[in-house]
C-alpha cells in the first residue's frame, strides 16, 4: 500500500469483509461502518471496493477527515493523483495537525515531478506540527527531497534532525553519509555511514556508499573489501559489481577486475547510480 494507514494485518480476513459487505447491503450504514469496510478493504487489496467504501462514509459525513485520508492513499494507487489530493486537502482542512497526511501530499507531489510542492507540504506539516513524534519523518522525506534536486547541505540539515530523534535507525544514518559524501565531506560521510553499518552490518547501502567513498579516497583496498560483502549479499547489482573491478583493477589484480567488469557487463549497467539516499535497499 501507499506505506501510511492500511497495515496488512493477518486479523483483517476476507470472511470478516465479507460480512462488512453483507451488512452494509442489508442496511444504511453509518459512515462509520463504510469506514471501517473500506480499511479492511484497502488491507485485503481490494482498492475499488475500498474507494466505494469511503465514498459511502463521505456521503453522510462529508467532513470526516480520516474518510478523506483514506480515499486519497487510494486513489493515489488507483493512478488517480489529482483525485487523491483532493482528498488529502480535504483531510488536512480538518486535522491539519497529522503529519502523516502532509507526508502523503509531498509524495504524491514528488511522484508528479513538482520537487517545490512537495517540499512545501513537508515543511508545512513540520511547521504545522514540530512537536510530533512523527516529525523526523518529515525531516527524512525534506532530505531526500532536497537530496534529489542537489542540495546537499539543506539534506544533511534534515537528515541530521532525523537522526537526533532516531539514532538507532541505519538508514538515517545512510542517508546523511550519503548526502556528506556527495558535498565530498568524506570524513563525516565516513563516520555515518560505519555508524550504519555498526547497527546493521548487511545494509547494502551502507555498504555500498562506504566502497564508493574509499574509492574516491584511493583506499582501494578497503573499497575492496566492502563492496565484497555487498557483492556477496547481492552480486545482481552491475554498479556494485562495476566498482570492485575498479578497486580490483587499481590494486593489479586484473583477473578479478575482468571478472567483476564481465558480471556487470552481463547485468547490463555501466552507468553510476543516481538515486536519492536511503530506504531499503
């Protein structure tokens, strides 16, 4: 799902859908029965059904913010980004406090290729709402944002604000090494990104980004060593694979620099990566 509201909860089962449904067949129900068929609709997959439903909650109910929050993370999977926003609007209008919907506006909107709005309804929220427990997402979507459109520094700033409220979160961490190695800060970039790694030894991104900075470091030895262990863990990623025949190459072992360059030759990338730091690899 759009990550923000429907869980996919094994207690959600099709049989207690199945008789939501029945009931509201059988009977006018209230927005708040409607509301509660379409998460469980939503949490089954059944998204037209579960646009139905959040239609049916509006109907009696217009102002019912959750309805609107709901309806626009479906719509938003439906491929339907105008109606979507709408209904985010809609739900901001009544709960403007929930960080949670801003964050979905500025996706939709990152989605849309508008980096400026989407930037605008995290800040907004952020501003909206400092003192929530969910403001370090916030913080994160503002990094990778300002991370896509190179401002470096502004993503280090959010990234940093992320990380105070979630130190043991390695993929924050990740993404403020990898916004410190792409301003060439390499010392700092280095020090997050094996903070990283000290809580999760196998994130290939971290692994990944810290090879590509020994790289640029001309330590090539280690670069050799780490992007082994990632090469290891997912040997189908050319550009990792592209990489350690260089640090093979520089460090005269031209028979595995061959085998490395052949594999991502196979795997079809020459080119560097240009993704936005952090999430899962």
């Amino acid at each position: 799902m759009h990550d923000l509201v429907f869980s996919r909860v094994d207690v959600v089962l099709d049989r207690t859908f199945t008789e939501f449904k029945a009931a509201l067949g059988a009977r006018a129900a209230s927005p708040e029965a409607c509301y509660a068929c379409g998460v469980g609709a939503a949490a089954l997959g059944r998204l037209d059904e579960a646009e139905g439903c959040f239609h049916g909650a509006l109907r009696d109910r217009p102002d019912y913010w959750s309805a609107h929050y709901c309806l626009g993370l479906v719509c938003a999977e439906n491929g339907k980004p105008a109606e979507a926003l709408t209904h985010l609007a809609r739900a901001l209008k009544g709960m403007p406090q929930v960080l949670r919907i801003w964050r979905a506006q500025g996706r939709i909107h990152a989605q849309q290729g508008n980096p400026g709005h989407a930037i605008k309804s995290f800040r907004t929220g952020l501003e909206t709402n400092p003192g929530s427990s969910e403001a370090w997402v916030l913080h994160q979507e503002l990094g990778s944002a300002y991370y896509a459109q190179r401002r470096y520094a502004e993503a280090v700033r959010e990234f940093e604000q992320a990380v105070v409220v979630r130190p043991r979160d390695p993929h924050l961490h990740v993404n403020l090494g990898t916004s410190y190695l792409a301003m060439g800060r390499l010392d700092r970039a280095e020090a997050a990104l094996k903070i990283a790694l000290g809580i999760d030894p196998g994130l290939l991104s971290g692994l990944r980004n810290l090879g590509t900075l020994h790289i640029k470091a001309r330590r090539f030895e280690d670069a050799t060593v780490v992007l082994a262990r990632a090469v290891a863990i997912d040997p189908c990623h050319a550009s990792t694979q592209r990489k350690l025949a260089l640090a093979c190459f520089e460090q005269g072992n031209e028979a595995g620099a061959e085998e490395h360059m052949r594999r991502a030759l196979e795997l079809g990338g020459l080119a560097e990566d240009a993704r936005a730091p952090g999430g899962k690899p």
